[in-house]
C-alpha cells in the first residue's frame, strides 16, 4: 500500500469515527441512538478540536519536532479539564450515563492520536498506523457485529478499544526521552499559551462554530427528525473537502500538486454519476429508500449539496495552498478563517428566517461563498 494511503486511511479513521458510527445506526434502524450519538460526539468535538488549532497542519508545514512534543503533552494533560467540563455538561442537560462518559474518552485518544500519526509520517515510520488501522477495523467489526446479534457489549468494546491504542501510546510516549523532557509545570503554560492564546485556536473554533449554529437553527427550524437527514447528506456533501482540509491537503502539497488534480477529476466525475444516479432512481421504489425515507425534498438536498461539495473541494484546497506558501503569513490566514467562519455561521439563519423552503440550498451557497472567500485571499496575497 502506498505510504501516502496508508497516512491517509490513518487520519480518515481517526477523525472520521463519529460520523462512521452515526452512519453505522442509521443503516441498522437505530435512528434515535444515531442522533443521540451525533449530538453527543458533536460537543465532545467541540470541546477537543477547538483547542487543536490546526497543530496537525503545523506540524506538517513546519517539520517543527518540538512543536509535536509541546501538542502531545498538552492534549494528554488538558483531557482533565475537558473531561469536567464535558461531565457538567451532562448532568445540566439529564443526559449523562456512562456510555456517555466513555464516548468521551475515546474520542479523547484519538484527539492524542492524531499528532502520533503526524509524527510518524514525518518520520516515516508507519509501524504506528497499520497497527492503528487494524483496531479500528476491530472496533467497527465489533460493534455492528454486537448490534446485529446482542446490543449490549458497546461499552465494554469501546473500553477495549481505549486500552489498546492508549497502551501503544503510553508505549511511545515513555520511549521518547525528548517528550518527557516537557512534562514539567513551565513548559506546560508555555503550551497552553501556544494553543489557546496562538491565531490557529481562533481558527480552529471559527470553522467550528459554524458547525454548531448550523445544527441549532436546522432543529429550530426543522424538527430533530427533519434535521437528521440535513446532517446526514451535510456530512456526505463535506467530507472530501474537510477530509481534504484537516488530513489528507499538506500531505498532497508536500508530495505531488498533480495529485489533487487526478483527486478533483475523480471527484467531479463521481459525483456527476452519484447526481444523475439519484435522479434516475427517485422514481423507482427500492427497500433501501425507505431506510432513507427519500422524497423529493430529500432528493433536492442531495443534489444540491452534491454540486456544493465539487466547489467546495477545490476553495479548501486553495487555502492550504495559501498556508503553505505564506508560512512566515500563516497567522494573518488563521485570523481570516475567523471571518470566514462568522460568514458561514450566518447562511442557515439566513435562509431560514428569510426563504425557509430554500434550506436544502445550505450547503451549495456556503461552498460558493468558500470558493470567492479564499480565490480573493490568494490573488491578493499570492498572485499579485
């Protein structure tokens, strides 16, 4: 398998269970258990990525070890803190349990995993992430095999899952002298400072506080019901842009550029073919439709979105781009991405105060919006 693939499965995996596993209950009928988890694993999220500030791109763009041993040991003490926070959170809101609770510190792990994956693929050792990919296909195995025949091992699955990729973590953070050098009081404020304080936090919460107010006003405005399948097809429609965005674009930028070129071909072509696919099966009556509850709405969602995720994919592009150019201006991006993300947060309240029945057009307006946002940021800073 090439390396390039093997990284990219690795930070796929990683970022991606929640939305795998919202998919996973959606398929098998627990829709209800899909939406508690997609509401549950969103604010766990929230919590963990705000205060990732775009390290992992960082990371890549720079080559900066040091800042790799600085990210770890701040993730790995700052999952107290959020750990309280996130308990709080459950009690004021009567939705605490204890499959909860974990939920939480298995996203935790991965949050510390990413920066293993990064470090191995500057290191180019990837040892880690065969290992990595083989417990995740594991854990999915093991939870659509518990929901299909018993329906009550999920906890103790993920508590399995939790003690086998923490044990390679303790294993690797304990073999790198250079990473115990940081656990003391100074350098852990000297973190803090970099994380919460840097422009890349403010990045970071921008994009997802967009997330968050799409979400409230789709159920204000829709019903939780309703506003499931707009999640659904939204996170369809910005995967390969945010999977783009996040993991797999410094690693295109560092290899080859001509490989985004053959992505974006294969991209549009699919998703040409998926649009016209739809259009022509609206009509039909297949069982698998009725798990979606297709409609003609639905179906409009779906093309829309489709069309919104060919523009969006090539803006995000074009912002790693400006990253990677401009590192000595990155800071100057970061704060944009912060316009940037109050200019997307205001289009579901928008249309939905104003042209209601145009909220399936959501996510192709925010993709338009993307592509101008950031083409603009490039002439300017790049081209001229």
């Amino acid at each position: 398998m090439p390396k390039i693939s093997l990284i990219s499965i690795s930070y796929l995996l990683n970022s991606f269970l929640s939305t795998a596993l919202m998919f996973i209950y959606f398929f098998l009928g627990q829709t209800n258990k899909a939406a508690e988890l997609a509401l549950i694993s969103s604010f766990i999220l929230v919590l963990l990525q705000i205060f990732s500030s775009n390290k992992r791109n960082l990371i890549l763009v720079t080559k900066n070890k040091e800042l790799i041993n600085k990210t770890l040991i701040f993730r790995i003490i700052f999952v107290i803190p959020i750990s309280i926070i996130f308990f709080l959170y459950l009690n004021i809101s009567n939705l605490f349990s204890v499959t909860n609770f974990i939920l939480f510190f298995l996203f935790s792990s991965l949050w510390i995993n990413e920066i293993f994956i990064a470090e191995s693929e500057l290191k180019k050792n990837y040892n880690f992430s065969y290992y990595f990919i083989l417990l995740m296909v594991l854990l999915f195995f093991s939870i659509i095999l518990d929901e299909l025949l018993f329906g009550k091992f999920f906890i103790y699955i993920i508590i399995s899952f939790i003690i086998f990729l923490f044990s390679k973590q303790i294993k690797n953070i304990f073999t790198n002298i250079q990473i115990l050098k940081y656990l003391n009081i100074k350098n852990f404020k000297n973190s803090l400072y970099d994380n919460i304080l840097s422009s890349t936090f403010f990045s970071s919460f921008s994009f997802l506080l967009s997330v968050f107010v799409w979400r409230f006003f789709l159920i204000k405005f829709l019903s939780e019901e309703v506003a499931i399948y707009f999640f659904l097809v939204f996170a369809i429609a910005s995967f390969p842009s945010t999977f783009l965005n996040n993991f797999l674009g410094m690693t295109i930028i560092k290899e080859k550029k001509l490989i985004f070129k053959k992505l974006y071909f294969a991209l549009t072509v699919t998703t040409i073919v998926m649009i016209f696919l739809l259009r022509y099966l609206i009509n039909i009556s297949i069982p698998i439709f009725d798990i979606f509850a297709l409609n003609y709405e639905i179906y409009k969602l779906l093309i829309y979105s489709l069309v919104g995720t060919i523009i969006m994919f090539p803006a995000m592009f074009i912002r790693l781009n400006i990253i990677f150019i401009s590192v000595k201006n990155s800071n100057l991006i970061f704060y944009l991405d912060v316009l940037y993300g109050i200019l997307i947060s205001l289009v579901v309240p928008t249309i939905g105060y104003f042209y209601l029945n145009y909220l399936n057009t959501a996510y192709l307006i925010c993709s338009i919006i993307s592509f101008i946002f950031y083409y603009t940021i490039y002439y300017f800073m790049i081209k001229k």
